[in-house]
C-alpha cells in the first residue's frame, strides 16, 4: 500500500474513532430520565446533570394532592417551574401559578449508573407563607458535584392555598388544614419512586430546611404518612412554636367563610374566589382570633399553619420534641448567634457603658448579671454583641435538642454559627439563613451575605463537607477538617461551634439563654 494511502486510511479510521468517542459522549452526557408519568430531558454541565420543573403531583383548591397527569412526549424540564401563590415583593406575580406549581428540581452525577448515592431534599424557608425553591443560593449543583449525592428542592402550597382548615364545612376538605405539607409528602413519594433513575438511593433520603424548611423537616417528623420516605433530618433555625389545633384551625377556617360571605352548603364558590380576596379575608379572620398580626420575635405561630389534627399530624414538633414514629432518625439542629435580632454592629464605637443603659431598658437591676452570663458564653464579646444576641431560636433549639436526647438513642447533633458575614464592612452579624449559602457551598450565588472570600469559603468547605457527611452516614464528623464531634445530650451540651476555627463547646450558652428564656 503507497504510504499516502496509508495516511489515509490512518485518517478516516481516526475521523471515525472521534465521531464513535463523540457519540458515545454525547449518549452518556444525554440529559434524559424516565419518570413514572414519562420522560423528562434536563441539561447537563460541568459533570452535573440538572432537571428543574419536573411534575410530582396535582390539586384542586384546599384539596389533597394526587399524582399529577402522565405525558407521552419527552417533558422539558431544563427551567425552574412556577411557584407558590404568595405576596412578596421579591418574586414576580408571572412566576406563581396555582396549578402548576407542584413540581422538584433534581441535581445529579450520574443517571442510571447503578450508583446508590445518598438523597438530600431541601425544604425552602419563608415560614408556611411565602418562599420558593428556586432561590439561587439553594441550588444543588454545588453539593451534587462536591459529595456526589443527589440533591433535590420542593415547590409546595403555601398560606391560606397550603392551610385553610375547612374540614368542619364539609368533609371533601378533611386534610385541607395540613395540604401543604401534604403535598410534600407527595413529593417525597415521587422521590422514593423515582430517584434510582437519578442516581439515588430511594432508602437513604435526608430531608433538611431552614427557618420555615425547618419547622417542615419537624412537622414531616410527626406526620405518619411521611414516616419511612426519609432516614435523616438537618433542622436550622427551625424551632419556632406552631400553636394550630384541629379546634384552633377549624374555628379560624369557619371565620374566613364568614368574611367571604360562603355558606357551608356553597363551597364551591371558593374554586373560583380570587387570591387576593382569599388572602385579605384570611387576614381579617387571623386577626379576629388573635387580636392582630404576629409581631416579629414572637416565638409561637397562629394562623395558615400545619394543624395537629391527630391524624395526618400527630403533634406539633419542638413541643418540645417530635413524635414517636420518628424516633429512629438521626438530628442534626442549630442555629445562628443573631437571627432576626436588630443588630448593633452598625454603630461601630459603641461602648460597654452606653450599651448597659440600653440593657437596663429590659433587664433593669439584673443587668449585671446579664453581661456576666453573656461574657462566660462569648468571653470576647463587644458592646455591640450584648445588644444583639439571638433570644428567639437559639432556647428552643436547646430546648429541643435536650428533649430529643432524652427521647431516643438515635444521636443528635447541635451546631452554633458564630461567624458574622465577611462582606466588607457588614454590619449584619450571624444573622438568620446565613447558614444556608455556607452549608450548601453556595458562597458564590450569595456574596451580599457572605462576601466572596477565602475566609468564607474556607468556612463553607468544613460547613458543606459536615452537611454532606451527615447525609451520607448520618453523622457529620469530617476528618482532619473538623474537631471531634459527638453526640448532643442535655448532660455535655455539645454543639459544634462554627466559625473561622470551629470548634467544640458545651453547654456554653445555657444559662444566658435560661437567663433571657427558662427552658423548663
């Protein structure tokens, strides 16, 4: 053969070889998965497939969700879906839709790969009454890629849609008090049928929330239909005290069927009563009840909010710890020095005497006694710390975590964000959902909270590698990363203490929070 033949010979089984290797790649990299209601085409870069939008149920009004309708063609799902009705002015009135909201975003490494890897579902904050999953510093690319999990975020009904309690009008509304949290379960029945076509592991699912995904991943721990659909849960600052009883609930149900002017036997009206009319007459009746809006800092909730019903609720979580049908889940809680507090940080050469007359406003005579507690729990305190300390989330944080020690053998773990927000010249402090960029390595997508800097990545390297060693194994030690971190009991008190250098504490903040909040 002539040598020039040769080369070409060379070439075409080269041309051919890259063309093989190309589709191959393209067929491996292709972003498809087969659901049970159909196929779904996502995207994929940088390793990480990402599916956003995918159905996971349906509802009519006030009503429990069913599967949602099957679909013969392949169903984009390569942008987020629409979210919950609610009104905030941070997302758009053409993003929410009542219908079409009940969908959850999967990000992962591998598609049908035989791989079982762990499953970490997200539940936004925003209370029961506003939020969405679609919150950059939430996504799952970050954390699919660094732990090879599967990560996934829910879209659920939320206030007055999510928890109107009508079930004392008529019996088709029965679970109506607890269908936003129902309609989660639903998702999480998706999670279990579905996810082994996303690389998951259907029986290692850890469900975790802040704020309101907190008070979430709590009540799912006392609902009966949840119970086997999750083996973990990460509480951050969650710990509110929600106060809906059946009667509670049905009496504030009865009342926005007395503003809206329905009658028990004309319910159906209520499928076609605008949003905002619904909205402002479950105000009206909220605040007929209880003698007016929730003021901030209060640490007990009424209104559209998960019912203890008995029965698709069981109790109310953090009362003070979680139902019995959960006592085989590992916990892990916390929560953040500030929180919703009004900070100090702002008036940069406060002094410890103009702080004291501040603090003789609440504490008086036991002033003293207040800045020697606080100075034993925080020895390099500042002025301006004294008048900025979290009074809300951290007691019933400890409360619960004492309760849940003593309720089970299952561990539970306790972690404190002490680090204030690296944004130059911030005058935030810990403040409350801090932790979730940090957590979820998401530094990036937040730098107005964070600051994009080597300190706070370095922090959300230890921060996301506990997150997703807890996922894993259900315990978040990180060796060689984080110091010895064993169990929580109300005896040794101990908390992982994040901050630049983490560290262990115990017990260090007890009696200043006894002091400000008795935890009996």
């Amino acid at each position: 053969m002539k040598k020039s033949n040769c080369l070409l010979a060379w070439a075409g089984l080269l041309v051919v070889s890259l063309i093989t290797a190309c589709s191959s790649s393209t067929k491996t990299h292709e972003p498809v998965a087969k659901t049970t209601y159909g196929i779904v085409k996502g995207s994929y870069q940088d390793t990480v497939y990402a599916f956003k939008g995918i159905p996971y149920g349906k509802a009519e009004r006030f009503q429990s969700p069913q599967d949602p309708d099957a679909w013969s063609d392949t169903l984009v799902c390569d942008k987020f879906g629409p979210v919950a009705k609610q009104i905030v002015a941070w997302i758009p009135d053409s993003t929410m839709d009542e219908k079409k909201l009940f969908s959850v975003n999967v990000w992962t490494q591998g598609l049908k790969d035989k791989k079982k890897r762990p499953v970490m579902v997200w539940l936004h904050g925003g209370g029961f009454f506003v939020g969405s999953s679609n919150d950059p510093m939430t996504y799952g690319e970050a954390m699919a890629k660094k732990g090879d999990i599967v990560f996934v975020s829910v879209n659920h009904r939320l206030n007055i849609l999510g928890f109107l309690d009508l079930s004392a009008a008529d019996n088709k509304y029965a679970h109506s008090a607890n269908a936003g949290m129902l309609d989660i379960v639903k998702a999480l029945e998706w999670v279990k049928n579905n996810i082994t076509e996303f690389g998951g592991n259907p029986d290692d699912v850890t469900i975790v929330g802040e704020s309101g995904g907190g008070g979430k991943v709590g009540t799912l721990m006392c609902m009966p239909s949840a119970k086997g659909l999750f083996h973990k849960a990460i509480i951050q600052s969650g710990t509110l005290i929600n106060t809906m009883t059946k009667e509670k609930s049905q009496a504030l149900g009865n009342a926005v069927l007395e503003k809206l002017g329905i009658a028990n036997n004309e319910l159906d009206k209520l499928d076609t009563v605008d949003y905002f009319r619904l909205v402002k007459a479950g105000n009206d009746a909220v605040a007929q009840l209880s003698g007016g809006p929730r003021q901030p800092g209060n640490p007990t909730m009424f209104g559209f909010a998960p019912s203890a019903d008995g029965d698709v609720l069981l109790q109310q979580p953090f009362s003070p710890g979680f139902a019995d049908i959960s006592k085989d889940i590992p916990v892990m809680i916390g929560s953040t020095l500030n929180e919703m507090m009004p900070v100090a940080y702002a008036e940069k050469n406060l002094t410890l005497e103009e702080a004291k007359k501040r603090l003789e406003k609440t504490y008086g005579e036991k002033t003293e006694e207040f800045i020697n507690l606080y100075k034993t729990a925080y020895p390099d305190f500042t002025p301006q710390d004294l008048l900025s300390v979290d009074v809300v989330f951290r007691p019933f944080t400890i409360r619960t975590a004492d309760a849940r020690s003593k309720e089970t053998t299952t561990p539970v773990y306790a972690y404190f964000l002490a680090w204030k927000s690296g944004v130059e010249d911030s005058t935030k402090g810990s403040f409350h959902g801090l932790d979730i960029p940090l957590a979820f390595y998401n530094v990036d997508l937040r730098p107005d909270w964070t600051g994009n800097t080597a300190e706070a990545w370095k922090l959300s390297d230890k921060m996301s590698s506990a997150w997703l060693n807890f996922a894993k194994h259900g315990n978040p030690n990180v060796d060689g990363v984080l110091p010895k971190w064993d169990p929580y009991t109300a005896e040794n008190g101990v908390t992982m203490y994040f901050d630049n250098e983490p560290k262990i504490v115990n017990n260090h903040d007890r009696a200043l929070m006894n002091f400000m909040r008795p935890l009996d």
